[in-house]
C-alpha cells in the first residue's frame, strides 16, 4: 500500500509542488519558480531536485510514495509526451520519461486543464461525480472533461480545449490559437473586457464602467449595483457562454459543470445569467444539469496531479 | 473462454439479429417485426424468443454464450435503463434486467448510435483506432463517441447527441427535440432537403434540382454533374456540419471522424465538402484529424451490439 504521492503543477511562472497522503490530504505545499529561458532545460531538473529533497527532508521510504502526478501547460499524450509548450519554452519533451529517470519515481502526467477538473472531481467543487466539465475562465478559456472518472485525453493530448469552440463568425480579431471566433474570445477574462469596450464605443449611456479600466471583475461588481450597460455586456458574454456550455454538454451529457478560473470570483450571479442563456440551447436530458463553481482555486491542479498519479 | 454472443438492435421497425463469433464473424443475420403497439410491451419478449429459438436450433452451449448486447434507439443509462423510447412506444424501461431474465443470457445495452460508432470501430470505418467520433447522417443527425474504445454514455445516457449542438440562431422552425437552430435541422437529410427548397424559392436560377422533389440524394447527383445551384446548397450544409465537426473535435480531439448514414452514400464528395469547411474552424491539433466514410451500412448496430457484450 502505496501510503504518499508527489504533485507538480507546472506553469509557466512557477511550479506548484505538493506532497500528499493517499486520501487526499495535503501534507506539504511549495512552489518554485520556473526557468523558462533556454528553452526550459531547467523546469524538468529543478523540479526532480525539489521533490528529490523533500523526501530526504521528511526521510520518506520511497516505497512507501505511488510517484509523482505532473501538470503540464499544453497537449500531453497518454504516454506523456508533450509535442510543445508555448509557456514553457518546451519544444518535444518526453516529460514522465525524464522525471522518472530523475527522481526513480514512477510518473504520469496530463494536461493542466483536465488535470484540475480531476482535482474538483476528488475533493472540490464536483465531489461525489464521475463524469464532470470543467471551465476555467481566466486569461483564456481552459477546460477539462472527466468521463467515467478518468480524464478525457484525446488523441492529441487535446481533449477538452472547449475555449476553442467556435461561436461567432463576424469578428476580425485573432484567438491566440491562430483561429478567429473562439469562445475564448468572448468568455475569457480577455474578451469580457473587450465586450466592455465595445458596449461603453457604441454609446454614451452612463455607466459605471467609465470610471475605471472596465475589467471582467468591474463588469461583474458594476453588475451587483445594477448598472445597466454592464449588464447588456453580461447578457452578450452570457449568451456566448451558455449556448456554447449547451453544445459541449449535448455531446459529453456531464453529471455536472463546474466553472472555475479568475471570473468565478463574481460568484453565484454567475451562474445565473449563465443557467439562463444554457436551457434554451441545452438538448433536454442536459437541461438540469447541474452547475457549480469550482473551490479549489490555484491548487485544483497539484490535487488532480495527485489523484493522477494515485489511481 | 466464451465462442459466441448475441445482438440485437432495436429499431422502430425491426429488430436486427446476430450471432457472433468472439473474432467478429456473423454467423447468423435474421429480423424480426417490433410490435410497437401497446407501448412496445411485446418487443423484448418477441427478442428473447427470437434468440432462445436460435439457440436451439443450432444446438448452443448457453455456458458458450458470452451474452447479448442490445442497441436502443434513445438514451440507455450505464445500467441498461431506458427513461422513455419514442419510436418504440416504451416508458421507463430495465432493458436489460428484462432481457437477462427472459433468456438466463448477460445482457448489456446502449443507445443505437453508439453500439453503430462501436461497431465501426471493431470492424468498420473507425478500424485500428480507440477514439473515434461518428456521425449517422440520415432523417436526423445521430451521433455516437468513443473514448479509449469504450463508448461515451454520458450522465442521462445522452452522450454524442450530437445532432442536438445550437449551429444558428435564427431559424422559425423547431427542431423535433424542441429548441431551435440544431445541427439536425441543417445537416440531416431532411435539412439538406429544407436548404434546397429554399434555395430554389429565393432565385429563378435554373438547377436539374428543379426537375424533382430535390431530396439530399438529388443535391449530391446534381452537384457531381456541375449544378451551381446544387453546389450553394452543399457549401450552406458544409459550412454548418463543418463548423460542428470542428466544435466537437475542440472537445473530444477524436483519431478519426466516421461518416455514415445515407447521406454518406454521396462518398468521398461529400467527405471533401466537409473538409474544406472543417479546416478553418478545427483547433491547431486538430486540423488533419482523418475523415473517413462508414463502411458497415445497416450492420454497424450489430455489430456494435456483439463488441459490447464481448469486451
């Protein structure tokens, strides 16, 4: 019996490490920073050295650890290979490979979207689930898909990339990911701001967006005030965001999405403009589904990398 | 070791029969009538006699008999439970409980295009591959979805309901499951058939489709003979079933998309104006994602049936 597990959420500023007990607890959180430049040669070492460490300080019996769940940002085939990573400076890396020729230490790793929805699904926001849709919505728009308790890989380590779901057709800005009219242009941090500026170009109502940058987060506090333009720029990023929830839900017919990422913080309200723009568009079996905010925040990942690894 | 098994898949019509070997070979292929009326009270019992007649027959070890998996024209829940059948009369319904206990056989259920995606899978278009997405393009648009080669059943057995994702707002007529502006409404061939009419009401453009009833077949047969007017129909179809494919594969990052149903009759054409629509639309990983053509016809059901009660 496998009695501890390693969890290394990687990002592109600092990988986030955890130690854990088998149940889930945590017994040690930390984190170091990522060495992006020379093409990333550091991350992969630095991170065995670390966890390497740990277990001499705590004088853990490595018999005793299941090994070690690694979160990474960007595609991650089942055999943990990663074809390349933006934010890390990785080109074609053989990540379990490496880490467990490192640290002796068996490894898997996967996506860090789907590794945090597997996070909710143990111990956060869809405890008790199996089969559960993760959104974040921060910068961009993430997502991670749990069907029947395992993770929804794909066949290009790109399952689950839900904020590149195409929902508009008339716009001339790019998505990050080259393609035009992603929902992660309308849904993300990102593109709520930019609705906001588009709503206060095209009129001079008063509002009390004026005041400030008009971020995602003055969108939704202006909204609890009641301001009547931040509203209208709710119901457009609402309207992108249920119907598109409505196709993922058609297709996958989750136990329950959870919504998760910086915009979560407006809180229930949320959840409710969004529930409104989804049931019209939701194929009737998925009408009800359940909607929750997730609650593991930052540390959904290093929990889902450990759940990884544990089963 | 068991030799044989059992499938049955359940239409409104009839109910497709096999007998299988564990390698994949039909031994046996027959029909018989599904009895809709009253509530469909007589069908399973009319399948078990069907198949214990069978068994008879040809002298069956039962201990030989892995058992019969069943193909369902609606949602089956991972317990062999059928909320509601429309085409078959059925309310709530434990298939296979039922089944099981009529024959002495295990039996294992789900929905009819799913077992068809299996199928395709085991013997078909999908061969060789694990994750596979498949689309039954027929009266309606069906759906079915295999993740590590076993089929997405979803929450409220709805998974790959495909033919349900919202692809246009601005659509009068309803859909069959209610809401407005599905997949189904564009890319069936009742759609394709709907896009011609109003094709031919908005121009006096002169087209071969003006000469017959203008079904999906006669777009196809146009558009391989050079109709203008019959190509403007097909790029209005691809555009929505292209943009959906790629919405799908954004999130299920599939190895390979199987078409069937008879529109797919059309062949490699088809295939072609799918593409040309998908490519644009499809997340980076995705963008060469194989298309390929069903190639078990009617059959797929069955087949499915067998792989699932033998996995």
């Amino acid at each position: 019996m496998k009695k501890y597990c390693f969890a290394a959420d990687i990002g592109g500023t600092t990988v986030k490490l955890g130690l854990f007990d088998a149940e889930g607890n945590v017994l040690d959180k930390w984190e170091i920073k990522s060495h992006t430049e020379n093409e990333g040669a550091a991350i992969l070492p630095d991170t065995a050295e670390a966890i390497l460490k740990k277990i001499e300080e705590r004088k853990l019996n490595t018999e005793e650890i299941a090994g070690i769940g690694v979160g990474v940002p960007g595609p991650v085939s089942i055999d943990g290979i990663v074809p390349h990573t933006a934010n890390l400076g990785w080109g074609y890396k053989e990540v379990t490979k490496e880490l467990s020729e490192r640290t002796g230490l068996l490894c898997k790793a996967a996506n860090d979207a789907n590794v945090a929805a597997l996070g909710e699904m143990w111990v956060g926001g869809a405890k008790g689930h199996k089969d559960v849709l993760l959104l974040t919505l921060g910068t961009g728009v993430g997502g991670g898909i749990i069907v029947d308790g395992k993770i929804l890989t794909g066949a290009h380590g790109a399952g689950g990339e839900i904020g590149h779901i195409h929902v508009e057709d008339h716009i001339e800005e790019h998505c990050g990911c080259g393609n035009q009219g992603c929902l992660e242009q309308f849904a993300s941090a990102t593109g709520i701001a930019r609705l906001a500026r588009e709503a206060l170009a095209e009129s001079d109502e008063p509002s009390l967006l004026r005041e400030g940058e008009a971020t995602a987060k003055d969108v939704f506090d202006a909204l609890k005030k009641g301001d009547a333009l931040a509203k209208g720029v709710a119901e457009r990023f609402a309207k992108y965001l249920g119907t598109g929830i409505a196709v993922m839900t058609a297709i996958l017919d989750p136990e329950v999405i959870v919504i998760g990422g910086g915009v979560s913080k407006a809180g229930e309200i949320l959840l409710d403009y969004i529930r409104e723009y989804y049931k019209p568009y939701a194929y009737k079996s998925a009408k009800d589904t359940e909607f929750a905010l997730a609650k593991l925040g930052n540390d959904a990942g290093i929990y889902g990398c450990a759940k990884l690894v544990l089963d």
